[in-house]
C-alpha cells in the first residue's frame, strides 16, 4: 500500500529523450497492460504527454519497484538500462502525493498555471479506469488530485491573466472594447508573431479582419486564411479610420503612420478607441501617437512588459497554490493511515465497547431494583454479545490479504468509522 | 419612528460603503453579495422612511433640507439598482455606495423637523418639478462615479501598467457608452425638471423666470450637460473627455445644491 511515482519531464530531460519515452497513441494501452502486470505492482496509471512521462503505482517495496519499473520502461522503450539511470525521478509516499497535486494544479508544469495538464491527467485516469487497473489507493489519489486541482484554480488567480504576448493583445482588446465581435482588426504586414495574435484575436470574438501588405498577393493569400478582406498597402491608412485593432508588422525601417496621421484618424473616427499593436522592430508606429486621447499603443516591449508582470503575479499565486496542496495532503495521509488495519481494529472495538456500556447502563437505570448479581449477569451478557458479533471483521481485519484496505475501508463504512473525508 | 428607520437605513448604508472599499483591495464574491444585501436593505428602510414622512405630512417629503438632501441619496440608490438591474457593472458599489453614504450623512446632520408647507409650496408641480430635477442629477451622479471608473480604467490601459483593479474594471468601452446612456436619461429630466419649475414660478411667483440663484445653477448645469451631448455627437468628444465632463457637471451640481443652501438667498431658501 504505497504510493510510487516514476517520470520525467521537461524540468529535467530534453525532448529528445522524452520523446524516446512517450507512450503515444496505441503503445499506451499496451504499455499499461503491461505495467499493471509487473509482479512489484498492484494498480497502475500512466501519464504520457509532451512534457512528461509519468507512471503512477501502488505498489509494497517502493524500491524493488522502483527497479521493475526502469527496467519496463528501457525494454518496452528498446533503451539502454543504464541511460535511464539520471533522467528518472522516483518519488514515493509523501513525496509522490505532493508530486502528483502539484502536477495536477499545474505547478509543476513549462507555464505555471496552465490548465491542459488537468485535462490530461483526466484521461490518463479514465484510460486507467476503463482498463481496470486501479484500485482503492489510485482512485482515492486521483479523484484527491482533481479535487485539489479544481480548488486551486478555484482559490487562487494561477490561471488568470495572460502569459504569452498574443494572449495579453486579447487581454488588452477586451478592456479596451464591450464586444470584440463588432470590430474590425487590420492586419498590416505579416510574420509569424502578427499572424498568431490575430489568430487569438478572432478566436476571442473578431470576425471582421482586414489585410494589407506591400504585396498584394500575399495580403490575399492571407485575408483568406481569416476568411477577411484583402487591402491595398497604400490604402490602409484610409482604412484605419473604421478599424479598432490594428496589428502592424512590417520590414519598414521607419514608421508607417505618423503622430500626425492618426490624429486624422482619430478626427474621421470621431474619436472612438483604438488600439495599436506593433509588433515590428524596428517600430512601425511613431510611439508619439500614444499621446494622442483614446488612442492605445502597445509596441513589442510593452507588450512583453505586461506578460513579465503577470508571471510575476502566477509566481506569487503559485505560492498560495503550494499551502493549498500542503493542506491536501495532509487530509489524504489521514485517509491513508486510516487503511491499516491496527487503529481500525481499535475504532471497531471502541466503538462496540461504548455502545454497549450506553445500552448497559440505560437499562440498568430503567430497572432500578436489580441486585449486584443480576447487574453483573446483564453485563456479561451484553459483553458476551458483543464479543461474538465483534469477532468475524476483527479477525477478517488481521488476516488481511490484497484486498486488505478495500476490506478496511468497508468496514469503516458499514460500521460508520469516521477517519475518512468526504469527497 | 421615522428618526429610527431613517438612522438604520445611514447604519446599513455606511456597512455597505465600508465592505464595497474592501473589495476594491480584495476580490471576494462574498463581500460583493453582502454590499448587495446591505445596500438593498438600506434602501428598503430608506423607502419607509420617505413614506412614513409622506404619512405624516401629505406630501413627498423633499420640503426641507435634511429631507431633500436624503430623497437625493435615495434617488441615487434607485438609478444605481436600475443600472445594475441593466448592466451588472462589476466594482460601481465601491464607486456609488461612499457617494449615498455622504449625501445621507449629510442630511443626518441637518434639522429634521416636519415644517408645514407654506401655501405657495401646495402643488402638484412642485412635486413633480422636484422628482424630476432629483432623478435627473441622481443620473449626473452614476455618470459621475462611472467616470471616475472609466479614468482609473484609462490610466491603467494608457500607462501600461495593468495592475490592481485593471482585470475587474468593465472595458472602457462600456463605461462610457453606459456614462453617455446615463446622461441621455438625466438630461431630459433635467430639462422637463426646468420647464414644471418655470411655469409652477409663474402660478406661484407670477413670473416665469426670477434669476435666483437656484435657476441660475440649473442653467449652468443643464449647459454642460447640453455640451457634453453635443460635443460628443458632434466632435466626438468621447471618452477620457466625456468622463472628464460628466465629473465636472456633477460637481457643478453639487456646488448649485449645498452652496445655495449655504447662501440661503433666493427664492428657493426652503430648499
């Protein structure tokens, strides 16, 4: 009845290797069969993604274990035994409960806070679930590490604000606009950065986009790809005076609209907001225009400036994170321990031995003119009882077996032993 | 009793004020609902309150200064509920609630007594002239505290530094298209609030306009808000400068309400 943990991840082994050790597509469901069969292991889960490898297990000897699991892996993998040695962590008991809550609260992911790994970790479960191959302990871990998960996406602010420049353009278009699916976007040049915040932008609600770029070809070619409008390259100026986001990434090694020119803009617009995004280097907007009133420019740096200060404030929600599953895994080595069988013994008993005395007494204050003999009598009796009934679980519970802690966290059901929490 | 129901109503108004600043440094759905609850309870009191007074006298109770001063506080709470009702702007509590909570503390402060109502003050359209001019500034209030929202929101975006309330504050967008649809209802209010008062001076004053200085500072008033329409149709005066303006109407009207009342000159004294 422990917990083992052996894996990898990005912290600590390059793609290269990661990818020699992902169970990808079909090689999952084999690789879990026949990791649930090593003799060392009882129940088994397998986290496979494209920054991890991870297998889960309860297993008796965390460190025979440990030595079938490596040698699994290099086998079903077709690697050398020993490569493996350094690029493996091992965790068990504690340190493999904290490793998986952290996983799943994506504390331990590339980007902290982001929320596919629990996604992942989801299916990984469900895989193992549909196969069968866990039991109490695995189940109890990962419906714990989903409920912790869901807790500190819940408590903390880990997985607000944006962390990826494309992703704070659309932070920003939503505090600058009510509705982004009544704007337009010009897209002004191209390069990969430019295409991939528009992209957000029009999975975030723009359906308008507009394209220019000196050739036009490729402004068409583009435009399609949006399902937008082509715009001649010297006619985006004209443009700008319908369009609320504008994306300017051109080669222009000077700028391409002047403070003087958006002034106009502004004029012909009546001077809604809008919002400029340069992305190009160097800058193709005169940073003067940002002076200019309900104009809002953001140039690569600023951009760069708003993602630094929310990783900042993730770092500092992490920490609430890591108290949150400190706390966690204490209710879940108090479940854990209440498995063995000695102090579940002991709650049965006592339990047994108060409800007798209740019953004992109550019945002795109804009867108030019994002798000493006769008391003594009813209490033996009583004891006599409950020892008889007491008997078969106490004994089931020492005998154990493997299925002794689905057979403890029965009887604590039936009997009503409190220990464990509730989901 | 009316003193009673009148000082819970300023208890549950300044608990509200005091929990909506909290969740300006803390965000907490809880202590949102709580100001909600406070606030909503404060102004169910309030209500009794206006019509116990209404009970007593047979009229609206907006004779007197205390009285005016809290119908004001009132009407504020009623155009914030509506706003709310309509649009769910997230932290106009924290904005709004500290404005009522002044306005009802102020008018705690000023003599309660029930006066009877001088025959010249016996009319229909003074009550509706009255209801008129309050609801109508109680929406220059909501523009006032929108604007006040919508500059804390532009300094962030402008500045580039998007902390503190920046993720909670509504787009600027929707603070000031919901700052321009509160000064399109409180202007013709405003202006209707004008016109009953004109033709109620000439029944009662025989004549239709007597430059006291109340009637001066509504003129002054009704032109900024005239301004503020027109410039933003116009030369699309939106934005930074609409806020800007509608924080300047606002306080225009303030000055028109306790400095006149300070004066105590004029045909209105009684106001």
């Amino acid at each position: 009845m422990r917990i083992l943990v052996v894996g990898l991840n990005h912290k600590i082994a390059d793609v290269e290797v990661r990818e020699k050790l992902a169970f990808s597509g079909e090689k999952l469901e084999e690789g879990l069969a026949r990791f649930r069969e090593l003799a060392e292991i009882q129940e088994a889960i397998i986290l496979s993604t494209c920054n991890r490898v991870e297998l889960y297990a309860n297993v008796t000897d965390t460190t025979k274990a440990s030595e079938s699991v490596k040698t699994f892996l290099s086998e079903f993998h077709a690697i050398n035994r020993n490569s493996l040695e350094n690029s493996l962590y091992i965790y068990d008991d504690v340190t493999a409960v904290k490793h998986v809550f952290r996983v799943a609260s994506s504390l331990d992911s590339m980007v902290v806070g982001e929320p596919q790994i629990l996604g992942q970790l989801k299916d990984a479960y469900e895989l193992a679930l549909s196969k069968k191959t866990t039991g109490i302990l695995l189940n109890k871990l990962m419906k714990k590490a989903i409920s912790v998960a869901k807790r500190v996406r819940t408590e903390t602010h880990i997985a607000e604000n944006a962390v990826s420049i494309s992703f704070a353009a659309v932070e920003l278009a939503r505090k600058i606009f009510t509705d982004l699916s009544r704007k337009v976007c010009m897209l002004v040049g191209a390069g990969e950065m430019a295409e991939l915040a528009a992209r957000h932008l029009v999975n975030n609600g723009i359906q308008d986009v507009l394209v220019a770029n000196r050739t036009y070809e490729r402004a068409c070619d583009l435009s399609k790809e949006f399902n937008g409008r082509p715009v001649k390259f010297d006619e985006f100026i004209s443009e700008m005076a319908r369009t609320d986001i504008v994306i300017c990434s051109t080669g222009s090694p000077t700028y391409v609209v002047t403070k003087n020119q958006m002034q106009k803009v502004m004029k012909e617009r009546k001077q809604k907001q809008v919002f400029l995004i340069d992305i190009s280097v160097p800058r193709n907007l005169d940073p003067g225009i940002n002076e200019l009133e309900n104009v809002y420019l953001y140039n690569i740096d600023d951009l760069q400036g708003v993602v630094d200060s929310n990783m900042f404030e993730r770092q500092k929600e992490a920490e609430k994170a890591e108290r949150i599953v400190a706390e966690e895994i204490e209710t879940f080595l108090k479940w854990q321990a209440s498995l063995d069988s000695v102090p579940t013994i002991r709650a049965l008993r006592d339990k047994a031995e108060e409800m007798k005395r209740e019953e004992v007494e109550k019945l002795i204050h109804k009867l108030p003119s019994l002798g000493d003999r006769e008391k003594e009598a009813i209490e033996y009796m009583a004891a006599a009882l409950m020892n008889k009934l007491m008997h078969p679980p106490t004994a089931a519970l020492k005998e154990g077996g493997d299925d002794k802690a689905s057979l403890v966290a029965l009887i604590r059901r039936l009997y009503g032993i409190n220990g464990e929490d509730k989901e | 009793m009316d003193v009673l129901l009148f000082e819970l109503a300023l208890t549950c108004y300044f608990a509200a004020t005091m929990v909506s600043i909290t969740e300006l440094f803390k965000e907490s759905k809880i202590t949102m609902r709580i100001t909600t609850a406070l606030a909503g309870l404060g102004f169910a009191l309030h209500t009794l309150t206006i019509i116990y007074r209404y009970g007593i006298s047979g009229h609206i109770p907006i004779i007197n200064p205390h009285e005016a001063t809290s119908f004001f506080a009132w009407c504020v709470l009623f155009i914030f509920f509506l706003l709310q009702f309509r649009y769910k702007v997230n932290l106009l509590a924290s904005f709004v609630m500290p404005i009522v909570f002044i306005l009802m503390l102020s008018s705690s402060m000023l003599p309660r007594e029930i006066k009877p109502l001088s025959p010249v003050l016996q009319s229909y359209w003074l009550e509706i002239h009255i209801v008129l001019a309050f609801l109508g500034n109680a929406a220059f209030a909501l523009a006032f505290g929108i604007g006040v929202m919508y500059l804390v929101q532009e300094h962030y975006v402008k500045s580039k530094h998007l902390g503190g309330l920046f993720g909670r504050l509504p787009s600027l967008q929707s603070l000031d298209e919901i700052n321009y649809k509160l000064i399109t209802i409180g202007f013709p209010l405003l202006t209707l609030a004008i016109i009953t008062g004109v033709f109620w001076a000439e029944s009662a004053w025989g004549s239709y306009w007597n430059w006291d200085p109340r009637e001066v500072w509504s003129l002054i008033t009704w032109f900024i808000y005239a301004i503020i329409l027109h410039a933003r149709l116009v030369a699309g005066w939106r934005g930074k400068r609409a806020a800007l303006l509608s924080i300047i109407g606002f306080l225009t009207i303030l000055i028109a309400f306790f400095g006149i009342k300070l004066l105590k000159k004029g045909l209105h004294v009684f106001l």
